[in-house]
C-alpha cells in the first residue's frame, strides 16, 4: 500500500489558520487602515449558525462584509463569530472556517477561494483576483471610516 502526501488538505488547514490568524488581530487590535474582508460562507453548513431570516434569504450562501461596523468579534479554532448590523438589526453569527468559501481583502488585493470538488475533504484552493474587478462604488475613498450597516454582496461581479 502506498501513502501519499495531501498537501491540498494540507493547504487549506494553512490558508484556514492564515484566516483564523487575521481575525485574531482584529479581534484583538481593530481593522488596519482600509483592511476590511468579504467573506462568502456556505449557510447550510451544519455548524454555521445565523438568524432564520437570513438562512431563508441566503439559503447556500452569504457574503458578509466586514468593515465600518461589526461588533463580539470571538475567534476560536474552528470558526468566529461576529455579530454584523443588517438594515440597523444586529446579528450575531458564526461561522466555521470550513464553512467559508472565499475570503477577500479587496484594499491589499488579497482573496481565497475554496472549491469544493464533491469530495467533503478535498477541496482546490486558488487565489482570488480582486482590484481590477472592484465595481466603482466598491472602491476606497480616502475619508474617514464612518460607521456603516454591514452590506451584504454577491462575489459574482469579482470573478473572471
């Protein structure tokens, strides 16, 4: 019997600690400068939960954005949750790392994308190409960060 080495498990465990170490910082010491994250996450994820409002809205999956406003910010080694203000509602929610699907920081042209290939395991991992595809209105400006409800997006209009 042969053994062979999983390095695309191995990688995402990596790519999801790099996730869980980012979110530990901000936890801990605020968002930097113009950082702020798009996180699409699967919403029937057996361990992610959500208000049912939003999993009736978003039945596979949801993009939260984290940026002017988000509150409890937990981070744990499966998952984080945060609570995210939805039209002046706030709600709390978690999400577990294997739950999400892309990570982005559009400011530092940084983004995950986790596919799945049908397998619950294995999975593809590619970077995510995010400034040249901003819409304008997704664009910084250079004012101050007022808070802001959080927005929720669809990711389409970042993929080629």
């Amino acid at each position: 019997m042969s053994r062979q080495i999983d390095y695309g498990n191995l990688m995402h465990r990596a790519m999801r600690g790099l996730i869980r170490n980012v979110l530990d910082d901000v936890a801990a010491n605020g968002l930097p400068g113009a950082h702020h994250f798009f996180i699409t996450f699967d919403t029937s994820h057996p361990d992610a939960e959500l208000a049912d409002w939003l999993s009736d809205r978003y039945p596979g999956e949801m993009t939260v954005v984290m940026q002017h406003w988000f509150d409890n910010l937990n981070v744990t080694d499966e998952g984080f949750s945060v609570t995210l203000n939805f039209g002046d509602a706030p709600e709390p929610l978690y999400i577990p790392y294997d739950a999400i699907k892309t990570f982005v920081d559009p400011s530092v042209e940084f983004g995950l994308r986790f596919e799945s290939t049908g397998e619950d395991d294995d999975e593809d991992l590619s970077p995510v190409e995010v400034a040249s595809d901003l819409p304008d209105d997704e664009e910084e400006d250079d004012a101050p960060a007022a808070k802001k409800d959080a927005d929720v997006v669809s990711l389409d209009s970042f993929r080629k």
